[in-house]
C-alpha cells in the first residue's frame, strides 16, 4: 500500500506554529488598532486576550481545512469551508521540492513543503508537516516509484560539495552587500542628523560657539578626517558582520546528487538558522553560471548558480562564493563536460574595443562641459571659484573609464563546444554563463543605429530556462550568423541562403 494512501493532514503541531505566522504579519496594524480602541475606553484587559484568542483561531484553520495525498499518478491539496477548492498535480510534473524550517519550525520538528510543477500558479505548499513526514513526501514526489511502501531503502547519495569555513575570507570581499549597507548607513545618518542635531561646545576642535546641524554639518567642517573615519568605521563593522551574514545564510551547505523518479536528482540543504532544502531535477538543468567578482575573483573566489526550467527560481544558488577551483569541479560535474566552464573563448574582434573607449570618451566630454558650465554659474551666483572640480574630475573619469572599457573587451568572448553555447560578459563582475544547445528554442540577432555602422550586432539565444534568453553582446554580424548555425545547425540551416551557382 502506497505510503501517504488516502488524506492525511498537516501535522498537528502546525497549530503552534500559524499563530505566531499571523500574529508577525498583523501585529502593526493589530496594534495600531489596540491602541486606537483603548484610546476610547475599551480596556486593554479585554482587547490583548481576544486579539490573541482571535490569531489562536486563524492559525487553527489550515490545520482544520488542508489535506493532502499522493495516488499513483498525482499530488492533490484540498483547502477550505465554505468555499472548498483542490489543487492536483500530476506526479511526472513535479519539477522540485523545496522543505524550509524557520528557527520555531526546527524547535518544534516541522517543515514546510512547497512543490514546483512549472506552471503559473506557482507551488504548492504545505505548512507543516513533521520532518520524517516531509522527507517521505519528497522521495514519493521525486524519487520513489508509484508504490512505494513504508521503510522502503533510502536512496543511493553522491556528495558533490559541502561548504568549508575557509571560505568566510570571501564573504568581506563581496562589495555589492557593502555598497548596500554603506547606502542604508548614509540614509539613516541623514536622517537622524535631520531629526537629532548636535550642539556641542567644541572650542579645541576650532570650532566657535553655536550648533553643528546634523551630521552632514559635520562632515563639511572636518572634511576627509570625518570621511576617512566613516569609511574606518564601516569597513571594520563590516568585516565581521559580512562573515557572521555568511555563516548564517551558508551554514550546513551540503550539495549531493541522488537517482529519482526520472533520473537523477540534485539537492542543497542550507540554512544555520532557517535551513533551506532543495531538489531539482537534473534533467531540467540545461545550463550554469560561473559570477566572479572583481575582489573576489582576485582572491580566487567564484560564485555558481544553475539555469533551469519549471522552478520558481529558474536561475538558483548551487554554491556561495566559494574557491574557484571548486565551482568549477562542481559545475563540470553537473553540466557533463570541463570545456563548457574551463575552455579558451574567442574574442569579439577590434571593434567592440573602439566602440568601448570611443564611449568612454565622449562620456568624458560631456562631463567635462557639464561640469565647467556648473563651475561657471557657480562662480557668477556664488562668487565661488569651483575650476578646480573639472580638472580633477574629468582625467579621474577618463582614466576609471578606459580601465573599464579594457577589461570589458578583454573578458568579451564566446564559444561552442560538444553540447554547448558559452557566453562570457562583464568588467569589474565577470559572467560565463553555459546554455546546452538543445535548450535553446530561437535566436534573435539586434542591431542599433550605430551597431549597422560598425558591424556588430547582439546575438540572443532564447530559452525556457533561467533568465530565458542569452545574451552575446557586441560580436561582427557574420560571426553572429555563423555562431548561430554552428550552435544549433538545423534550426539556423535552413534560413541561410545557399552559395550562389
């Protein structure tokens, strides 16, 4: 008899967790409206408790109204009282099932289930059951055969890569969680400078009798003695706050293949406090992504993300930044070949290189002029001389500008090898992304005004899987058509004109 025969519920011990869910999504405006009532004399003795008796009852509802079973051939959910609706999904569409346990959840032993069928409704969820109920449901969705019975023998694992703690020396040097930060710092000190402004008596600093208004004030006054100190400050909050981020996203990181209903499988578990699993079909990955920022790759880190079809994240994490060496074992021993993450890319040619400096020139240009008629109105309104400003600037912009544009050509490039189109982009993050030629449903090749008067043109790949389309950017048009033809040569073949005789 098959293991979840006939309708079972969520597991009881959902009912402790739905009211904290309810009571942490409504508990502002539950609040606000506390207060306002006991502003007109309804004690608060009698509001707090049926406030409370109030979340108690919605959270036992999905356990009262939601079953759930598996048949042979599909997956139903019925939810409801009055209006009772079911939710069927046929067992070969599951695509992956993801289990995720909050801090309450792994105390109280309960995970939440979301299955992935690939349709636009989204997943499927079930909140909670208990974890041995949950890993059951997940081998009867993807792994076990339609009558599997109770105590059936745990599939065979292949462990692919579980997370070192060598690899927190890359999370400081990830600067886009830095950039984030420093912005979010930068807006509350403005704010707190607007709201709370200091007025100190600081006459050993030079400064005479009076407020310092806000702490913009202050900036301006010290000049870079307060900018240095800021940037001291945040950097050594930084360092450990990016390693304990790490540490609490990546703990338990542990990357394994199993066989599944259909093939094999993949699964990440992940999570020091919420743990997060996943797994996915490995016959929905069609491609991967190897990122490599400018610090970390210079530290000889990378990060790899998969691109596959019918997740609700079709382009999802495999690996944190991690050794290069590392992600790119795991990426070839996903994708089936070294060549599509490891083989030399031919470059696009002396034209993309032109175009790139030639940009950063004219941008330069126009900086400059917008920067001198600043300087000009500046010293006509304020009598403030401000020459200065474009004669630093501008060679500072031309000179960040052409390193820019150097390494976006150099790191420009493209290849095909045995089951794959490769695609490399990017100047300071740098993007080789791998799509499997036989994902691949078209091809789009765009052209601007100036693209026709150099000869380039953006050769597109689209795809159902990851973002749904792939990009290679400023190539020769005719390489752009021959690349096409060579990745997929019956779909381009018969589009392209026969020699002429």
């Amino acid at each position: 008899m098959s293991e979840y025969d006939g309708w079972r519920r969520l597991d009881v011990r959902s009912v402790l967790t739905a009211p904290v869910t309810v009571i942490r999504q409504a508990g502002v405006p539950a609040i606000a409206g506390l207060v306002g009532l006991a502003s007109t004399g309804v004690g608060a003795l009698v509001l707090l408790p049926a406030a409370l008796g109030a979340a108690v009852l919605v959270g036992l509802l999905p356990w009262l109204t939601t079953e759930f079973r598996v048949t042979a051939t599909h997956l139903e959910v019925r939810r409801g009282i009055l209006n009772r609706s079911t939710v069927t999904a046929r067992l070969d569409r599951v695509r992956g099932v993801q289990l995720e346990a909050n801090l309450l959840h792994r105390v109280l032993g309960l995970t939440k289930v979301a299955v992935g069928t690939g349709v636009d409704e989204g997943q499927i969820e079930l909140n909670a059951l208990s974890v041995a109920d949950a890993e059951a449901l997940r081998r009867a969705l993807l792994h076990a055969a339609p009558d599997a019975t109770v105590g059936a023998a745990a599939p065979e694992v292949t462990e692919l890569a579980r997370l070192d703690w060598s690899w927190l020396r890359f999370a400081p040097l990830n600067l886009r969680n830095l950039l984030i930060v420093v912005a979010a710092l930068a807006a509350l000190a403005s704010q707190v400078g607007e709201l709370l402004p200091v007025t100190p008596d600081l006459p050993a600093l030079g400064i005479e009798d009076g407020e310092i208004d806000g702490v913009w004030d202050l900036v301006t006054r010290f000049g870079l003695l307060a900018l240095a100190g800021a940037l001291l400050g945040t950097l050594a909050l930084w360092v450990p706050a990016a390693c304990l981020g790490f540490a609490v996203r990546w703990g338990g990181l542990r990357v394994t293949r199993e066989p599944g209903r259909d093939g094999t499988t993949l699964r990440r578990t992940f999570g020091l406090l919420t743990q997060r699993e996943a797994t996915v079909e490995e016959a929905k990955v069609r491609g991967a992504v190897v990122t490599t920022p400018l610090l970390v790759g210079v530290a000889g880190g990378a990060e790899l993300a998969l691109l596959a079809t019918g997740l609700d994240d079709n382009e999802p994490d495999v690996l944190p930044t991690a050794p290069r060496a590392t992600a790119l074992v795991v990426a070839a021993d996903v994708l089936g070949e070294r060549d599509a993450m490891e083989a030399p890319l031919t470059g696009h040619g002396p034209r993309p290189r032109r175009r790139y400096h030639v940009r950063n020139a004219l941008t330069s240009l126009l900086l400059a002029a917008l920067l001198l008629v600043t300087a000009a109105a500046a010293e006509r309104s304020w009598d403030v001389a401000l020459w200065w400003v474009p004669a630093i600037v501008v060679p500072c912009w031309l000179a960040l500008g052409g390193v820019v544009a150097e390494l976006r050509w150099r790191r420009l490039g493209h290849a095909v090898t045995q089951r794959y189109l490769v695609s490399r982009v990017g100047a300071f993050t740098t993007r080789r992304a791998a799509l499997e030629a036989d994902a691949i449903v078209g091809w789009r090749v765009r052209q601007t005004l100036w693209d026709r008067r150099l000869g380039l043109a953006t050769l597109t790949a689209t795809t159902a899987a990851g973002p749904e389309h792939l990009d290679v950017p400023d190539l020769p048009l005719e390489e752009a058509v021959a690349l096409a033809a060579r990745a997929t040569p019956r779909t381009v073949a018969p589009f392209l004109a026969p020699p002429a005789g």
